[in-house]
C-alpha cells in the first residue's frame, strides 16, 4: 500500500494556491514539500498544518492506494487460505 497526495494538489488547484503558498502559510520546509510531491511518509504534525490552512482533514488531502497484485486481486491475501486440494 501507498499513500498518495492528489487530492491535496487538486485542493490546491480548487483554492488557486500553489505549492510555495502551502509551504509558507503552513510553516513547512521545502523537504517536506518534496516529500509530499514524491508520496513520501510525513510527518502526521506536518499534515496537520496542511489541514489548519486548507480547513479540511485528513481524508480530504490523502488516501490509501492499494498495490495490485497480477491477477487484480490485492496483493498479501492468499486466495486458497484455509482451502484444502483433493
């Protein structure tokens, strides 16, 4: 699983602020930023900070994305789990 950012940088574009806006109004480092543009882990003060400015949570500016396996079902769960071959 991976955690991805678009829904921050499509609130940014709603509010027509930009990245260094963000960076500023929030207090944040330009490390932090690039995390953010790289889906890197942060801080959860630093989301936080996001959320005072934007006014919003968590859930408005990331979301969990879920690795898919070959066969399109979610990768660590075994499909034959519990199932005994005849």
């Amino acid at each position: 699983m991976t955690i991805s950012y678009m829904k921050l940088w499509h609130r940014l574009l709603d509010k027509s602020m930009t990245k260094t806006e963000l960076q500023k109004a929030a207090g944040l480092s330009w490390a932090s930023i690039a995390k953010l543009n790289r889906g890197g882990n942060v801080n959860t003060s630093v989301l936080l900070r996001i959320c005072k400015v934007l006014d919003c949570d968590f859930s408005d500016i990331m979301e969990i994305v879920r690795d898919k396996a070959v066969d399109g079902k979610a990768s660590g769960v075994p499909s034959d789990q519990g199932e005994q071959k005849a």
